[in-house]
C-alpha cells in the first residue's frame, strides 16, 4: 500500500536520510512500521523482531555510508527496514515470494547486504574479517555489525568476542537486547545483560562520564581510553559483577533506549570514531508499534498472513496437525512411560513443538539457548550417565554440530536420538534454512541410522523405533502440515533396513523417501492413465537401506530414487551404488534437490520447478524413452 507524501516513497537509498532531521527520521520509522504490518499481513514474514529494530537500522544508516562502509546483520530477519531504505522499497510487497526478495538479508540480491544470513552468531566474526580487510588496506570504511542477546549468546560469537579484544581492530557492535529470541533467550549472559539493563547507578554514572567526554573534542579516542583505563575501577566500584566486554577489551556503552532516533544517532556516530572496538548495548522492543505483536512476541516472530486489525492468523489449513505438533506429542507420550527420556532443544522450544512437553515435564526439558555444538556434546554426556536424550533442532542448524554428532555421538555410540525438524524445503525463509543436506551429512558417519517418515503415523512409529535401539539414530521430517493419517496411540517399532511397498508395478519402480512417497503415488496414478503400471516403494530407512527392495526394483524396466535432498552424495546415489554392487545394470533416473541453493517459495511451487511434484515425476519417467509405444 503506498500513500502520496510519505517521506519513505522519497527514500531511494541510505544517502537520502542524511538530509532529514531527527524528527523527520521518526516520522519515517513510523511510515517503515505501517509498511512491514501492511506487506506481512498478506505475505507473513518476521515481524515482530523487524518492528524492534527500525530505529536502530535508520540511525545507523543515516550516520554511516553504505555501501562503502558495511552493516553486517546476525540472523537477518530483523533487517525488514534495511531493505527499504536501500533500494527495495518497490520490491518489499514481493517479500519471502517466489522470486521475489528474500525475507533475511542476501549478498545476490544487492550491494547493500553484506553477507548472506540466516543462521545465528556469525556476524562478529564476518564484520571483524571485513574491518580486517579494510585495515589492512589503508581503507577508513567502517564496520557495523548488529546482533541479538539470544545470538550473542552462541559459542561463535564468544570465540569472536575474545578475537576481536584481543586484536582491538575498529568497529561497532550493536547489541540489540529485546529479551528475546524464537523462544525466550537462557544462560549465564542473558542474566548478565538483565542486571546492566537493572544497573542504575552504573548507566548514570557511565552516561555522565560520556556526555563530558562527548564534548571534549577528542570524544572517540577518550572513549577507547576510558574503556582501558578505568574498567579496573569504575567498573567494578559500580557493578560488582563486572562487565564482560569490557573483561574482553571491548568498550562497552551503558544501555540506551533502542527507540529515540536522537541518542542512537549521536551514540553511533561517537562510537564510528573510536580506534579500537565498541558495542553499543541498545534496548528494543520486539513488535514495538503493533499492539499483537508486542503481546506476542513470539508468535509474530514467525508468521503468516494475519487479519491485521486483530492479529489473528488468516491462513486456511486442511486441519491436519503439523508434523512438528506430531513429534511433539508422541515425545510426550513416550515420555509418560519412559522417565530416562529428556527433551533438549538450542532456543527453540516452541519452533520443535516442545512447549507442552516443557510444561509436562520440566525437570527433563532442556533449552541450551543458540548453542547446537554444546546441546548435542551434552546429550552425549546426558546418553553416557544412562538417560535417553532426544534432541530436537532444523535440519539447517543442526549442520552446525556435524563435529559433535561424529566424534561425540557416533564415534561412543550414544544412544541419542536427533528430531530433525525441517528436512527437506521449509519455503518461504528460502536457502539458509532449507534443510537440503541432512541426509547426506547423517548418512556419512558411521553408527547412525536414519529414519524419514512418510506422514504422521510413520513418524509415531519412527520415534518409537529410535528410542528402543543402541546407539544413535535420526528421525527426519519436514515442516507445515502432515497428510491426513491417522496418528497411532500404540506405535509400533520398525524391522531396521525395511521398507513398505505403498503400490505394485512392474514396468517402473519409485524408490521414495518420507513426503516424496505421496508425489510418487500421484506420478503412479498418472502413469496407470498412460498405460505405465509404477511401483511405489517407502523405503523408510535412509540408512541402513533396503537391499532386498533394490534388488526387486531392479526387476523393472528403471528404477526411480525421489528424495527431498541434495542428490550430490544423498541417498539416490547410495542406491544407485547399491545396484552397482550387486552387478545390476538397470537404467535409472535420480530425483531430488539439484546442486545449487534453492531460493524462497512455497513448497508445491518449489517441487513443481524444482521436478519433484508427482506430474513431474511422471514426466521424466515418459521423457526416459523406455516406454514409447
């Protein structure tokens, strides 16, 4: 929706902000704001932690030079703002749709956004390689990275923290602290931020003392200097329990309100001067201007279209249960029986479906806050001191922990079970958490079976199979809505290795895997009318693999392999390998992800151009040859 005399249909980039003043700039904030709840209303998108994060992304925009100088964005699904201020004003209505903008921020989409984000805790690192650079160069661009206090708290952006004292390389970090992430943020550092945040005696003090310097004229190099010199006196004098950047050698600002352009704007600029490293601690409001999303927060963290008047959400559903809601309850009933079992999940309590589960068995839930790499090393240690750990994480971070699932899992032979929660395409947050690789990278270490349920029974029964075997095993399901069968209330456990044919066929045999098996039986029923008569196999197991199906599909005139994977190294080409072995010489067609990244969209849309629906699939059959006539 665009209304004639609005400052922001006057914003073609960042250069055209320095040309209004504080006032004018919140006008814009506020004009920013009715555009991302207009456009969300019919797109969905992250809202919430975008509306917190307006006045924080103008002001520093309006004092920095992009793209000469470079913000860099942790997460991204705050940086709606940013979008509209460089250049994508006009696109923003397109947002998280099939080829239009990507809802987090994109290194292919334009010059103003710095890397590609999606996946939490990387920004200091990338910002403090790029300020690197630029020193190195001679350059005086400036750096800016903006992170969350749920971010801030994973493992990276520790390791990054204590590079960045260390080699006092210049450039501003924003922390932006809303005291939330997907689900409310959890540990030691979140705590720590809650007392500065508490801590009256030390904002006023530290306020005062950077007033006065602000004035002195020498403001930037003061600042770096009272951050060295007086963090062993006024820092312990007025916060007993010390402040952890400065510990790290990073100055460190008092927390300013997140939401008054005129500080921000004048505690950027001041910082921007600095010769060493400054975080900014600035305190927003997730969903600040829009009453249901400050309510709640976390349901607009991620949402879908909504009645903008009432927030509700308006999209129209089948009725079916998610898979995620699915898996949620089924851990909760097995873990009525079984009380070794524990639920642990890397800030993402309500995103895996574990809220109920948290309030059933509080004792035996875990949120480790953003920390993949530490949530699975402890459920090892959880598995050796006897307990049954389920870790529930996305396809997409749970890449993060590969080391941990070989060498702490696999390697002892852990009896952990990974939930992973959005295999295959997710859709609208596009390639950064597509969960394309799991397959590939679970299939490849030894110990671990891997188990793809094809609707919501079979994944009922999968967790029940995971659970009463040794060692470790993976149970891989994908996002939205499940298929309509019925669930179990007395699930079963599954023969290892064994499949279960779904339809016979004698002239082409489907060899699918978890949600491909409905595409497969739609691309059957579409040969039957053609005269081609498919087999359609749910294979179940991504490892160990059925040979002895392979081996019958090898019968057929081709067989066919449909996973909602990479098909570089996946499970296809494990088949294929398999046909090799018995000296099989069957023709064969491979479908799945192709090798490149897969953009945002809906999902039917991405199988339809990706080949993966069941007309599709149909269609390469008959464009084999090997039935003409």
């Amino acid at each position: 929706m665009t209304d004639k005399g609005r400052i922001l249909d006057m914003i073609e980039s960042p250069a055209d902000l320095r040309v209004l003043d504080d006032e004018q700039l919140q006008i814009l904030c506020d004009e920013i704001r009715a555009e991302m709840i207009d456009v969300t209303s019919r797109t969905g998108g992250h809202l919430a932690s975008s509306l917190g994060a307006v006045e924080l992304i103008v002001a520093l925009h309006s004092v920095m030079d992009c793209p000469e100088d470079s913000i860099v964005f942790d997460v991204g699904h705050q940086a709606y703002a940013h979008k509209m201020i460089t250049g994508r004003r006009k696109a923003f209505s397109t947002l998280r749709q099939l080829d239009g903008i990507s809802g987090f921020t994109s290194s292919g989409e334009s010059i103003y956004d710095a890397h590609y984000s999606g996946h939490a805790s990387d920004s200091l690192s990338v910002a403090m390689g790029l300020a690197s650079a630029r020193a190195v160069s001679g350059s005086r661009k400036r750096v800016a990275a903006v992170i969350g206090d749920a971010a801030l708290g994973g493992g990276m952006a520790f390791e990054a923290l204590n590079h960045i004292g260390q080699e006092q390389i210049p450039m501003l970090i924003v922390l932006n602290d809303n005291e939330m992430s997907i689900s409310r943020p959890v540990g030691a550092l979140v705590r720590h931020l809650g007392r500065l945040r508490a801590t009256t005696n030390y904002r006023t003090a530290r306020d005062t003392l950077q007033d006065v310097m602000a004035g002195s004229g020498l403001a930037g190099q003061k600042l770096v200097d009272f951050g060295r010199n007086m963090k062993d006196s006024m820092k312990h004098f007025v916060v007993p329990h010390s402040m952890i950047f400065e510990q790290l050698g990073i100055t460190c600002t008092a927390p300013i309100d997140g939401h008054d352009i005129a500080a921000l704007r004048e505690t950027f600029a001041l910082c921007l001067r600095s010769n060493g490293p400054v975080l900014v601690h600035v305190v927003t409001r997730k969903g600040e201007g829009y009453a249901p999303a400050q309510d709640n927060p976390e349901l607009f963290h991620g949402v879908g279209p909504f009645d903008i008047e009432s927030g509700m959400p308006a999209k129209k559903c089948s009725g079916n249960p998610t898979y995620t809601s699915v898996f949620g309850a089924a851990l909760g009933a097995e873990a009525a029986n079984d009380h070794s079992i524990i639920a642990i999940t890397a800030a993402m309590k309500d995103g895996v479906g574990l809220a109920s589960f948290a309030e059933r068995f509080p004792q035996r839930f875990v949120d480790t806050g953003i920390t993949e790499e530490h949530a699975v090393a402890y459920a090892s240690g959880l598995a050796a001191g006897g307990a049954k750990p389920v870790v529930a994480i996305y396809s997409t971070f749970l890449q993060r922990a590969l080391d941990q699932i070989v060498i702490d899992v696999a390697l002892p032979k852990r009896n952990v079970v990974f939930a992973v929660d959005r295999g295959g395409l997710v859709g609208d947050d596009g390639a950064t958490h597509n969960g394309a690789f799991d397959i590939v990278y679970l299939r490849m270490v030894p110990n671990m079976r891997v188990l793809i349920p094809s609707d919501e029974a079979e994944l009922v029964h999968a967790l029940h199979t995971a659970l009463s075997l040794e060692g470790p095993v993976a149970v891989r399901y994908p996002r939205g809505e499940a298929e309509g069968a019925e669930v179990p209330s007395d699930p079963v456990v599954f023969e290892e290795g064994k499949s279960a044919v779904r339809r016979e066929g004698d002239d082409v045999a489907i060899l699918a895997f978890g949600r491909m098996v409905h595409q497969a039986l739609e691309a059957a029923r579409i040969l039957q009318e053609q005269g081609i008569q498919a087999r359609v196999v749910d294979m179940r197991w991504a490892k160990p693999l059925d040979t002895q199906a392979i081996r019958d599909a090898a019968a057929t005139k081709l067989v066919v392999t449909v996973e909602e994977g990479v098909t570089e190294g996946g499970v296809g080409q494990a088949i294929l390998a398999e046909l090799s072995h018995m000296g099989e010489t069957v023709p064969s067609l491979v479908l799945g992800i192709p090798d490149h990244f897969v953009e945002h969209g809906k999902v039917p849309q991405l199988f339809e151009r990706l080949g993966l629906d069941g007309a599709s699939i149909a269609a390469s059959i008959r464009q084999t040859g090997l039935f003409e006539g």
